[in-house]
C-alpha cells in the first residue's frame, strides 16, 4: 500500500511531487485544475514536461487525480449534462498528458430524476467518455459515496449496475472512500464487519476492481448518510478500521490517500499514524513467522 495524502498544486501541478515529499507521502492526489471553475486552459508542454521531471526525482510511487466537484454525470439538465461532459473529457485528457493512472470521480446525482435515471444517464456519460478518449492509458475510478442528498454510488448494487451498463469494463474502477463507506453503512469498524464487508464488496462488484482507497474518518455515525471527514482515529470509525486496510495483502501496491481537514501538519501527523498501524501489523507478522 502506498500512503499519502491530496496534496496542493498552487503555482503549477508540477509542484505536487514536492509537497507530497514534504509531508511523507509515498501516494498524492492532485486536482489537475482549478476545481471550482469550469473553465481551464489546456496544460502547455512544458507543464507537462517539469511536472514529469519532477514526480521522477520525487520517488513517490504512485499519483491519481480527482475531478472537479462541479461535474456531474448524472444530471437530468441536458445543458449542465453536457457541460458536465466536456469537463469531464478535459479532465482525462489531462491526467493522461500528465502520465497519471487513475481519475476518481463522485458518479453523480440525480437531482430528483430517480435513482434508475440517474445510473442509466451517469453509465451513459461514461460510454459516451470513454468512446471520445480511445486509446487513453488513464482509468476512470468511481468513487463510493455517502449517499447524501439525491448523490449516487453508495450502494455496492448501484455501482455493479454502472459498470454493468460500461462497454469498456476494463477502463473503469472502483475508489473505496472510508469515510463514505461507513456513512453510507457500511460497518467495518471490526475484523469480523470489515472481512464481511470485503466479501460484500467481492461478490458484489469485485475486489480485483478497487483500484484506490480515500483513507478519511467520519463526524457522523454509522448510516448517516452524511459525508463528513474526520481525522484518522478522531472519528466513529476509530483505528482499527484503518489498520485494517493498510494492512490487507489483497490492496498491495494501490494507493491509499487522505482528504482529512486541516492542512500540511494534519496531514503529516494523519500518515504517521497510518504508517505506524502498517508498521506495528509488519512486526507482529515477522515475529509470528520467527516463532
């Protein structure tokens, strides 16, 4: 597993790797663009080219990039559909001129259009991508969610039917968030509730799927519904759900990032606890294995 955190690209994407190197990072996330507008300029070549430079010395394993929250694929507005739409195409191109691997993305709402509607139109936002960006190396990673408001994607079976619906199955994933999960209620706060929800999440969607995890703790309880981070073990999904994760042999190698509140120093001390729950589960294995 690799740990890290989203992290700041304020005065050019190319300062990410930085920034993720400061705080410990062996995994960032990035915003491609400014998240809050819809319009962005196309990244220049040179962009591209000291952001490459730089995640090469950076030595962090592994980045992704989430899109804008403005963008929704669901929406029954045919104007703010297509405008969703073509954000969204930019979103890919960049991540792919980038060299980035995966673009997570909130599936959608149906803003009152019904929960069927708003799978079928937000499926069909997908095809209708991945058909205009063939070719493209970047994978699309739906996001598990909350559920709050009329937000899709917090059931396992709504994330099967999208992906049902896919022709190119094999160009989108899934990213776990731990927060949503347990929001959306999922309880994963034991071995014996987390191991049931994994085969869950198996049988359902597939494991060989989940190509990411948002490590965040919740404010709210069990089925809340309402999404709200909370810092590792400050939250009602306390330590163990995290050591947990870190530690399950089946997610090795993907990338595992916090978007917990507050700023570089949170984010810091956030992974220090993660690594240390990875570290304790190491040396309890090799002294099991010594014995």
């Amino acid at each position: 597993m690799f740990l890290g955190a989203h992290v700041s690209t304020s005065g050019g994407v190319d300062k990410a790797p930085a920034n993720g190197i400061n705080i410990s990072c062996e995994a960032i996330q990035i915003f491609t663009r400014n998240q809050r507008q819809w319009m962005a300029k196309p990244l220049s070549r040179d962009e591209i080219e000291r952001y490459q430079n730089e995640f090469a010395k950076s030595q962090i394993k592994i980045a992704v990039s989430h899109d804008s929250y403005l963008i929704n694929l669901g929406s029954p507005d045919k104007d703010k559909l297509i405008q969703s739409r073509e954000a969204f195409w930019g979103e890919i191109e960049r991540c792919d001129q980038l060299g980035i691997p995966y673009l997570i993305f909130h599936p959608g709402s149906h803003l009152g259009s019904g929960e069927k509607a708003g799978l079928k139109t937000i499926a069909a936002s997908l095809n209708d991508a991945l058909s205009k960006k063939r070719g493209y190396k970047t994978r699309l990673l739906l996001e598990t969610t909350a559920g709050q408001g009329t937000n899709l994607g917090y059931t396992f079976e709504q994330l099967a039917e999208i992906l049902d619906y896919i022709k190119e199955k094999d160009r989108v994933g899934i990213c776990v968030d731990s927060c949503h999960l347990f929001a959306a209620g999922y309880d994963i706060r034991t071995r014996k509730q987390y191991q049931a929800i994994m085969k869950q999440l198996d049988e359902v969607i597939g494991l060989r799927k989940v190509k990411a995890f948002h490590l965040n703790d919740s404010k709210t309880e069990l089925g809340s519904r309402v999404d709200r981070h909370e810092h590792i073990g400050q939250g009602q999904l306390g330590l163990e759900a995290f050591r947990l994760i870190v530690n399950d042999e089946r997610f090795l190698g993907l990338p595992m990032v916090l978007e917990t509140p507050g700023d570089e120093e949170d984010y810091r001390r956030n992974l220090q606890i993660l690594k240390k729950l990875r570290r304790a589960a190491q040396v309890k294995a090799k002294k099991a294995k010594s014995h």
